[in-house]
C-alpha cells in the first residue's frame, strides 16, 4: 500500500513539473516573437553617388532614378527591419544631369559597358551587432562589403553614406576605359588625365510605423 502512495506521488508531481515546464516554454516562445512595426514608404528610396576627376579630386554627382527593393525585413526597430533588405538597381536608370546630354551615354558604355552582367548593381542591406550597418554589393561579377555611416532625421528617416573603391570589384579597366574616353574633361591644371576609383555612395530610406 505505502508503495502504491508513493508511486502515485511521484506521478503528481512529475505531472505538475511537466505543466510547469511547459508554461515556460511558452513564455519564452512569446518573448522573442519580434512584430514587424515598420514598412518602406513606396518609390521614397534615393541613391546617389559621387564620382572624382582630375588630380585635384573634382566631385561629379549622379544618381540612379531607379532602385528595386525586396525581401524588407521585420523588427522592433527601424534599423532591424532594414536587415536583410534586397536591392536591385537597374544601371540604365542613371542621370547625372548634364546639360550636354553627352556623359551619361559614355558612363553607359565605356564604364558600365565594360564590366560583366553589369544591367543591374544588386546587393544586400545589413545590420550587424552594435547597430552597425553595411551592404554587399555586386558588381562586375563580384560581391563585396561596403561599411556605411548613418544619421537619423527622425525615427523613420536614415542617411546612409559610404565610399565604394572599384579597385575591391575588379573595375579598374572600367576606369581606365571612362577615362580615356573623357581625356580631356578629365584633365586638370597640370595636365594630367586622372579618373579615381573611389566613389562616394549615399541612400536615402524612408521608413513609416503600421
């Protein structure tokens, strides 16, 4: 008899700490179940660049009119929502506002034109631990990481900068080639025909709350 109590004891309380386990288990799943709060505000992305010529490092700005965004994440916050975010832009989308109409037709071809699979730079938004932030980007057939510094306008607004060294993606004929074709106008006051590979990059997101 005593062992028949003991037994069903013990079975109580086994019952007892599997329901407690088990409550456990479902407050840690609730707790890291992350909401995604924030959405992109549709067509608000802006990319921009900042390219240099001459030895005297003379700045000549551009833009992309066009960027496809996919795969938007989700997080508490707006930079964690951000991670992971896919990007596509489509290089015929360039505009660098020349009133001659002349040098985007030249990007085109004799930079754009002699790198490989080069119809789109695609890449990769990432968030890394201390609210670092970077892309990988592909281009000329290669992938690598550019570092960005960011500022906040609000909550939902970010500037990302970062600077892009074509040297890291193999494109170092595409510079020689833009600037063969640009001899002149890339020729200072000592008279020598220079086009950097260093390249300024800027993005502007737009974010909103659900």
């Amino acid at each position: 008899m005593k062992n028949l109590k003991l037994i069903a004891l013990s079975l109580l309380l086994l019952a007892n700490f599997s329901c407690n386990n088990a409550n456990k288990s479902t407050e840690t799943e609730s707790e890291v179940v992350v909401e995604n709060n924030f959405s992109l505000v549709e067509d608000s992305t802006k990319v921009s660049f900042v390219a240099y010529k001459t030895t005297e490092k003379v700045p000549v700005g551009g833009q992309f009119t066009k960027i496809n965004i996919s795969n938007f994440g989700q997080g508490a916050t707006a930079l964690e929502a951000m991670n992971g975010t896919e990007f596509s832009i489509p290089v015929s989308s360039l505009f660098t506002n020349d009133a001659t109409g002349t040098r985007d037709p030249k990007i085109l071809e004799f930079f754009f034109g002699v790198m490989e699979n080069t119809e789109l730079i695609s890449g990769v938004f990432k968030v890394e631990g201390g609210n670092k932030c970077s892309i990988d980007v592909t281009l000329n057939g290669s992938t690598q990481n550019i570092p960005l510094e960011y500022s906040t306008v609000n909550d939902t607004q970010f500037i990302f900068d970062g600077v892009m060294d074509l040297e890291n993606w193999d494109a170092l004929d595409a510079v020689a080639s833009i600037n063969k074709a640009c001899e002149a106008l890339h020729t200072g006051k000592d008279g020598v025909s220079k086009t950097w590979s260093e390249v300024a990059v800027h993005a502007e997101v737009l974010l909103e709350k659900k």
